[in-house]
C-alpha cells in the first residue's frame, strides 16, 4: 500500500523521486478531520431511521439533488415512469421498443394478477381427478375403467410396469420470442382533473405545481378525494407530514385535529412508504406507534389498529402460528395484536407492520422458491461436465446444481469464473443456460468469461422480453438454467417478478458476494436467502488475486490491512479537510492517476460517501466537469461529452457520455447503445457520473478508482460500504483519507441487519 505525504500524488516527480512505498508494518496516515457537514449513507447501520433532511448515498439512487428521503421518493416516482426509447441491453431504436421501466410496471401488474389468481384457485374446490400426473393420473383411470366395466380388475395384475426412461437433460420447449412493444408516451393526468385538483390545492394553499403530481398519484378524482381527505397529500411524492398537516387545517378548519382518523391512517402508511426507500418490507408495531408519538398522535395504539382494520398495512407475526396472520386478512378475518401477552415461559412475539405490495411479493417470492426446488429433475448426470471443470469450486457448484433446482452461490470478483463455467457447462449438454447481471458493465464482464455474448442478459432486458431466449407458450422465461450474479442487488419484486416467470423445473442459481451493500430496492432476498439455508450454499475457495483483492478480502473480515502494492496499485493520500479532499481528487483523476498508472480518466471512477457536503457527489461532479470538460451546460445542465448516469428505474444506474440534445431530448452514449430521454425526464433522471455513490457503484467495476473520504463522512462508514467502494477498482485504488481512526473502527465494526423483512421467515415456515 503505498502512502503519499500531503502535496503528492501517484506519478507526480516528488513520489516518483522519494520513492514513497509503505511497507507491510507502515502505519495509515492519521490527518486531521474536516469541518464541513456531510451526508450520511442511509443505507449503513449508523443512519438515522427518520432520515428527514439527510441526504443518503443508499436507496435513493435516482436523487443527488438535496432532497430528503421524501424526496427520494419523488425522483424513483418518477424514475418508475420514465420511458426511454432503448433499454441499457442495447436494443435497437427503430421502431421504439417498450421501454424497461414500463416493462418493469407491466410484470408487477402481471405478478399481482398471478397472485390473486392462484389464490382463487387455492380457495375454489378441485374437480375430481384434476391436476394429477404421472401413476396418479393412471391409478384413476384404471379405477374409472374398471368401475364403468370396460375392464376387468385382474388385467391390470399382469400388466409389466414399463421401464422409465432415463434423460439426461430436459427436452428444450420451444421459445416463442417476444415483439417488442412500441413505447407509449407518459400518460400524464386529464387537463380538466389537474385544473379541479390546482382549484382545491389552492384553497389549502398548496402549491400549484402539485396539482398534476396529485392529479396522477391519486387518479381523475383527486380533487374529491383531496377534498374529502386531506391528509392523502402525503401520497403525492415530496409531500411531508407538515405540509400536509397545513393543507389540511386550511381546508377543514376546526375540524382538523392530531387524532383525526385521516390523519393517523396516512401517517401509518407514509411511514412504511419512507421505510421502504431504506429497504425496509415491514417495520416493528412499536417502532411505528413511537414515530405516531413524535407527531402528536395521543393514543398510537389505537391509530395502527384503526390503520389495520381499514386495511392500510397488514399486521403479521413472528412466532408459530404467525404465518396465519396474511391468510386471516384476506379473508376478512379481524386483525387484532397484543405485544406481551405471551404465556409464561415464551419469548415475546414480534409484530410486523406492512405494505399489501411488499407483503405479497414475499409470500409469491417464498412460494416461487419453494416451487422450483421441489419441482426440478434431482437425478440429472453432469458428473462430466464436473470433472472437466476449471477449478474444485467450479466443479462443486456444477455438482450441486445438477441435483437441485435453486442454489447460492457466494464469492468475491475471482468467484465470478465459477457461474461462467456452470453457464458454459449447461450448455454443453444442450441446455438453455443464461446469466442475468444488473449492468451493462456486468453483462460485458460475464459475456467474457463465458466466451460468449448470447449467455449473458441484463435482468432488465430479461424481464422485458428484450433480451435472452424469448418466452413459451405459457409466458415463462424459455430457460433451463438461470445464474442471477451480483445477487445481493436484487430486491423483493424484482424477485418475485423473476421467480413467477421461471416454468417448473427451472433451476435457479443466486450467485453473489454477501459482504456488499444491499439492493436499491427494498428487501434482503440474498442475505435472507443465505440465513434461512433454503438451499444448497456453494462457498468459493478462489481468493481475488493482487494487493486490491488482498486489501478488501482482509476488510470482508474486519482488518485493515497494510499490503504490499510494488505497483502502486494501491495509494493512500492524506487530506485536511473537505477542500484539499475535492482538490486532490481532481488531481488523481486528470493527472496522476493517467500518468504513473496509465489509466485514462475517462476509465477512473471516483466514489464518494454522499451525494452533498463539500465533497459529496454534487461538489465532486462539478469540480471534474471544469477540469476535464468546462461548457455552460446549455443542455440542462449537460454538455457533449461529459459522463453522466441515467436512473430509468429506481436502483438502476447506466453510466453513459452526452453526445448532443436536440427537441427529442438528451442523447446518451451507453456503450455504443443510444439513449433518449425526454426533456422532461432528464432533470429526475440524468446526473453527472465522475462521481458516483457506493450504491450506484455496486455490481460495477473500472480500471481505476479514487474513494474519498473527507473528514465530515466517518458517520457513513460501515464495513459494507468500505467493502463495496474498495472493490470496484480493478487495476488501481487510491484513497483520499481524511477520517482518520474512523476508517479502521468502521472496518472492525461488525456488520448489523439494516433491514426489516419477512422473507427469512417464510422460508423457514414448513410446508409452504
């Protein structure tokens, strides 16, 4: 690990001259810490669960913008309706195919009618003989046969059982690809139902840009609905519980009050709204009735059981007859909880408030699972493809897919090689095997160890029909083997839309590294995965090789280790304060970093804690675009050239460069792929892309990378972050530290479960 002094960096003649390489028992530099606020990671342990005004590098990757987390919640509103005219997978622009993030909306309303319909069966009463398969299916027609007298009892004696015949790989159904859809232009609210809901806004003296939002959040009624309710304002995304508050008093008057019923049910839900920007799919009963305390509600109690009985969240409980509680709800059953009513003896039972949306795609998520390893071919031969594996891991996990349908698969960036060689083994014996990854960069990086492109598909592309082998008769993803990496990014409905699309006998691999930050998105479905022990665990023994590789595996376990970096792959320089931490970035990425370890800048990211602070994203962005493309930013703040990030839904980050902006929208370059995005899109949508959060970084990986940590960011730390910002760089890392011991201490800090879910449990549960 290579220390420079204060003033020097990587390649610059004073390093090049002393010769300034730590040896393994050289201590970090200890610089003194900033003064400037920063923000805090919403996603680390250490972040405050109210969040209000925090600025957070966690689940609001769509916002950098210095809004609160209510805010995050408008730019992912918007995110989720932004339409572009290709996804990131590289589909062709003409004609314009349906855009992913409205794809993404079209599978969860798929999901939920699959949901409600399998329900209906579940409760309908089963005709005689249906369903049934296989001896069963023979047993009643020989039954049938004998009871009509076409046969007799005694000629089904001597009748030789036919031998079964033994296959080596499922017979591939044919794919009927899917057309690509025209993309249909945002269906914004009708003029007459937005000017009705500006009239009422006014009246409550709200602001009169809230009228088209609320207008669409709320449908063609919102102006009834505003006028009758309040309180349903805090729907509209940006809204807050004061502001909403206000409107209210305006327009009711004496009749507005802190108990009111409107009120403590709107809170209820908006408070698991906001918990699940921060990965949240339930929260504790007595964490929501604490935060009704902080705002006035008298009698919490009673709030959330009024919010329970009209059906704004859904009560669920941990214990053992906890699993009822969903099935009791919707079937019109009172929900009544108790905390501590528990007999003698008992551990208390934990009550769990949450969202119908989340609440569903557990249990359809739990279920999917559970039917594709029941439902796969366990007696499958792959012993060869297994033994001409490159390595004892890849061999292991060849081994263990062939006798399972769904598989973990856990490792660092060296461990990718093993799903690469199961992919490649899969086909070899002529099944339809893909890998689907959450990035461009990551389906690259696949599409290369597998030595071929058609393997690898973004999980975007995959879901929207845009990309793989298309879909049978019955719409499931035509697939005999599907490897999700980077795993620990998928969050609950995108996995419960995935799950629901894979046909029986599917086998299913989650491969990824559990030591990274979690999903955008809310939920915990690897980790929660992992814990329950739902599935065979294939752990890798391929180390990541290199001073970097030995660096963050040391962190994986809490050490921090000094590392022999000849090479200067890896580089630690001290800063004071904020503004030495933005100026000395600025050095590494457009002239050290290029001249000493020959990466040009426009392959060195830099990744910082926050998005504001002195150097955050925001100062981070500005301070490279004047150094390494200045313009006026006559393009909505862009210009040609500059590298950016485009958010088309929430948690999915496509880095790309401007090209040029004309009535259309802006034009991005993503690989070689065009994007459009419609003027008024790019201002939610588009951010600079020097400088990236540790969350949009995840499942990404550049030739060089420059982490920075001004004095003002040790709050933000945790082991994961530090895991996850250090692990993107593959050649080179430089370190901008200015945290002093905190850097050390949130290394050494074990890593806490930030997440509420029930997932775990309802893998758990016998019987599903």
């Amino acid at each position: 690990m290579t220390a420079l002094p204060r003033g020097e960096t990587p390649g610059s003649p004073a390093a090049d001259d002393d010769g300034v390489v730590a040896t393994p028992s050289a201590a970090v530099p200890a610089p003194s810490t900033g003064d400037e606020p920063h923000a805090v990671d919403e996603g680390s342990p250490t972040a405050d669960d109210t969040g209000d005004g925090a600025e957070t590098d966690g689940q609001d990757t769509a916002t950098d913008d210095g809004t609160d987390a209510s805010g995050a919640a408008e730019d992912e509103d918007e995110s989720r309706d932004a339409e572009e005219d290709t996804s990131e997978s590289g589909a062709d622009t003409t004609p314009a195919p349906l855009s992913e993030a409205e794809a993404e909306l079209a599978a969860q309303r798929e999901l939920r009618e699959r949901i409600e319909k399998r329900k209906a069966e579940k409760e309908g009463p089963i005709a005689a003989g249906a369903k049934l398969s296989g001896k069963a299916a023979d047993l009643l027609a020989a039954v049938r046969a004998v009871e009509s007298g076409e046969q007799s009892a005694t000629s089904f004696f001597d009748s030789p059982a036919p031998a079964a015949p033994r296959r080596t790989a499922p017979t591939p159904a044919p794919a009927r690809p899917r057309a690509p859809e025209p993309a249909r232009a945002p269906q914004g609210a009708p003029p007459e139902a937005v000017a009705a809901t500006a009239a009422v806004l006014a009246e409550g003296g709200a602001p009169a840009a809230l009228a088209g939002p609320a207008a669409e959040t709320l449908g063609a009624q919102a102006a009834e609905a505003l006028r009758a309710d309040p309180w349903q304002l805090l729907a509209v995304p940006g809204v807050g519980p004061e502001q909403a508050d206000g409107f209210a008093r305006a327009l009711l008057g004496a009749e507005c009050g802190p108990d009111d019923e409107r009120r403590t049910d709107a809170l209820v839900g908006w408070l698991l709204e906001r918990a699940a920007l921060r990965g949240h799919t339930a929260l504790d009963a007595s964490e929501v009735r604490a935060a009704l305390a902080e705002r006035s509600v008298t009698d919490p109690e009673a709030a959330v059981q009024h919010a329970v009985a009209e059906g704004v969240v859904l009560v669920f409980q941990d214990g053992p007859d906890g699993q009822e509680d969903l099935e009791d709800q919707e079937s019109g059953a009172p929900a009544e909880f108790t905390e501590g009513t528990e007999p003698a003896g008992q551990e208390p039972v934990q009550v769990l408030l949450g969202l119908d949306r989340y609440a569903l795609a557990e249990e359809s998520l739990a279920d999917g699972l559970a039917r594709l390893v029941n439902a796969c071919e366990k007696d499958a031969d792959w012993t060869e493809a297994a033994s001409a594996a490159s390595s004892p891991s890849a061999a292991e996990l060849i081994r263990a897919v062939a006798a399972h349908g769904l598989v973990a698969h856990t490792g660092g960036e060296a461990a990718r090689a093993e799903p690469a060689a199961l992919i490649t083994a899969a086909r070899s014996l002529g099944l339809r095997a893909l890998g689907a990854v959450h990035s461009v960069d990551g389906r690259r990086r696949l599409a290369g160890a597998t030595g071929d492109p058609e393997t690898a598909v973004t999980l975007a592309g995959l879901l929207s029909g845009a990309q793989g082998t298309g879909r049978d008769e019955e719409g499931a993803i035509a697939v005999d083997l599907l490897v999700v990496m980077d795993a620990p990014q998928l969050d609950v409905e995108t996995a419960a839309m995935l799950v629901e699309s894979l046909a029986d006998g599917t086998r299913l691999v989650l491969s990824g590294d559990p030591d990274v930050l979690g999903s955008a998105g809310a939920g915990r479905v690897f980790a929660d995965v992992l814990a329950a022990r739902a599935c065979p665990q294939v752990v890798s023994r391929t180390p990541d090789p290199g001073p970097i590789g030995e660096l963050v595996s040391g962190v994986g376990i809490g050490e921090l280790n000094q590392v022999e970096a000849p090479g200067k792959e890896v580089v630690i320089v001290p800063v004071r304060d904020a503004g030495e931490a933005v100026h000395r970035t600025v050095q590494l990425v457009a002239d050290s970093v290029p001249r000493a370890i020959g990466v040009p800048s426009s392959d060195t990211q830099v990744i910082t804690v926050g998005h504001g602070g002195s150097a955050g994203t925001r100062a981070l962005n500005a301070a490279l675009k004047q150094r390494l493309n200045p313009g006026p930013g006559r393009f909505g703040g862009f210009d040609p050239g500059d590298r950016v990030v485009h958010v088309p839904a929430p948690g999915r980050v496509v880095p790309a460069v401007v090209v040029s902006a004309d009535a259309e929208g802006l034009r991005l370059d993503c690989a070689g792929t065009e994007i459009v995005v419609a003027q008024e899109r790019v201002e939610s949508s588009v951010r600079h892309g020097w400088a990236l959060s540790a969350h949009q970084a995840a499942g990404m990986r550049w030739p060089a990378v420059v982490v920075v940590l001004p004095g003002d960011a040790a709050q933000g730390l945790s082991r994961s972050w530090v895991y996850t910002a250090f692990g993107r760089g593959e050649r080179h890392l430089s370190v901008v530290h200015g945290v002093d011991q905190a850097l050390p201490r949130a290394v050494a800090q074990p890593p806490a479960q930030d997440r509420t879910t029930r997932l775990r449990t309802l893998l758990e549960t016998p019987a599903r």
